[in-house]
C-alpha cells in the first residue's frame, strides 16, 4: 500500500492517468554511460483510460499485446492483475520525436495499473515505468520515465546539485534523479518529421564511445553537461545557450544528427540563444531557447523549413490519475 503526500493512490479499473513528455537539455547518450544529464517534463502529455476486458487490446488492436513493444513490456512487467486490459491511449506528443512519447505512455499506464495494485510511492513508479520502457527498448536510461513521473526540472547523475528524488537501477547500474528548480524560461521543440529509434542510436553511440578517443568525448559530454547544470541554476542564459551548441557538437561528433535537424537549427540560430538536437538523434526534434519576445517568429521560421515546432513550458506536474475524458 502506498503512504506519503506524494503517492499514486490506490483506486480501481476504469482508471484514466496521464503522464507528460520530456526534452533533454543536456547530457543525451552520456547518462547512459554514467554522465550527468539535465532535462524537464514538457506540457504535452499522454492520456490512457484503462477498463476491465476479455482480451487485452490499445486502441482497439487485440494484436497490440503481443506486437506494440511498450504494451506487450508493461502487461509483463507491470500487471498482475485477475483480467486482461483494455487500453485506449490519447497524445499530444509527436511519436518517434525525441519528446518521450514512450515514456510519457510507460508512466501512464503503470500509473493506473499500479492504482489498481493498491498504489505505490512515486518513488516506486519511476523504477516501474523504467523497467517497461527498458524492456521494451533493450537499452536506455531512466531520465525520460523519471520526467515524465515527476514533472519539472531533473538533472540524473549530478548529485552535486538539487534536491535528491529517488535512485533508479537497473542491475549493477545506479542513477541518482534529483530536482532542479525551474529558472523560468519558454522553450521551443521543433519535430523533423524524421522518425528515429532509441535504441538503434543508442547501440550506435555505445560503439563509437568504445573507440580510442571514446573516453576524452564523454568526458567532454561530462563538461558541458555539469557546466549547462550550473548556468540553468545560475539563470545565464547566454551560458546556456554557448553550451547547447557545444552539445550538439559532440553530438554530431557521435554521429547522431542528421541533414534534417542541421536544416533546422540553422533555421533556429538568428532567433535562439542556442539550439540543438534532443533526445536519441539520427532525426527526431530540435530544441531552441529563444531570444526573449522572439518565440511566435522563431516558430514560423521553423514552420516554414517543414518542422512541426511547438512553445514549450515545463510541466509542473508528473504522472496522476485523472478524471476519464
């Protein structure tokens, strides 16, 4: 049974819960590799409603159970309970975007099972929703499930700062997730249109990171991500914008941008105090941190170079349940 203010409460199918989106800042493919990164939940989010059925289906496909990677990993993982699920799922963030989309849908639908298991700490939700999208994706860190559990500003493996939230693991392996206050600031996320796979690119990164100059780049990773940290903390947004194209730098150095996203930041530049790719690359999203008052502009400017660009604010809050659409 779950206990503390900030607890998933206990309550029974039909449930509905939703769970917010993601964008990475700085430290994408590092954190996998035990670098820090900074990220925040974004507002755009993902809804399920989950019902008592006879036979398992997400939105109307019975075959989802066995074929959609992230249901198939929760209804293993997760549900223990005496009937099969009927699941509809309702999103406002792009797919394949780099915006976490499967997180913010991992932690929605372990929201509601967990409900129905009697509630659990938010605390417990985070390693739960990482345990789905992990076995789902083969590869991954928990930052995006963490967001999109807790809402706000997150840094993962920067214990040096914030306040400490919960510690996620996945065997030997330990993140330690802690909270960044908000400095404040609106963001734009550009999607290419150019679908990517997580773990396709994080396999990729891994390979290059063991060749001979693997370790000076991620300590490089390392740098940029502890000092982006400090100049979000510090409220300089020059800072972090230097420190957002020194990222994605080293992201391209990886080999995880694409002609697309190089399009769109060259689009972003005259606008933004910097800009670069989120999330796993080799397509997906941009994010830019606009000049203050150029926000409407930038995003035309992106619409016009074939972007699907949104304004973005933090969510303040993580995965919960709510009342059924």
């Amino acid at each position: 049974m779950s206990d503390g203010p900030d607890a998933i409460p206990a309550g029974d199918l039909p449930l509905s819960a939703q769970a917010p989106g993601k964008c990475i800042v700085f430290g994408e493919h590092a954190v996998v590799h035990g670098g820090p990164e900074l990220l925040f939940a974004i507002d755009l989010a993902t809804q399920v409603i989950v019902r008592r059925a006879p036979r398992s289906s997400l939105n109307g496909d019975p075959e989802a159970a066995g074929e959609h990677p992230y249901f198939r990993a929760l209804l293993r993982q997760a549900w223990a309970g005496p009937a099969d699920l009927e699941v509809r799922a309702i999103s406002r963030i792009p797919r394949g975007a780099g915006l976490g989309s499967s997180a913010a849908l991992c932690a929605a639908l372990s929201c509601a099972v967990s409900a129905r298991g009697g509630g659990v700490p938010r605390a417990d939700l985070a390693q739960r929703s990482f345990e789905v999208e992990k076995a789902a994706q083969g590869v991954g860190s928990p930052g995006d499930t963490s967001a999109a559990v807790a809402g706000g500003f997150l840094t993962v493996n920067a214990a040096r700062t914030g306040l400490a939230l919960w510690e996620v693991h996945d065997g030997a392996a330990r993140w330690e997730v802690r909270r960044l206050p908000d400095p404040g600031w609106v963001w734009v996320v550009a999607h290419s249109g150019v679908p990517r796979s997580t773990g396709d690119a994080v396999r990729a990164v891994g390979s290059r990171l063991r060749a001979a100059d693997g370790p000076a780049l991620l300590a490089e990773f390392r740098r940029v991500a502890e000092e982006g940290i400090d100049a979000v903390e510090a409220g300089d947004r020059a800072a972090v914008g230097r420190l957002m194209r020194r990222n994605h730098e080293l992201l391209r150095e990886v080999g995880v941008s694409h002609p697309r996203l190089e399009e769109l930041l060259r689009a972003a530049e005259p606008l933004s105090e910097g800009a670069k790719l989120t999330g796993a690359g080799a397509g997906g999203s941009i994010v830019a941190l606009p000049r203050p008052g150029s926000e409407t502009e930038l995003v035309r400017r992106l619409a016009r170079a074939g972007a699907l660009p949104f304004v973005v604010r933090p969510a303040t809050a993580g995965a919960s349940l709510v009342a059924p659409p």
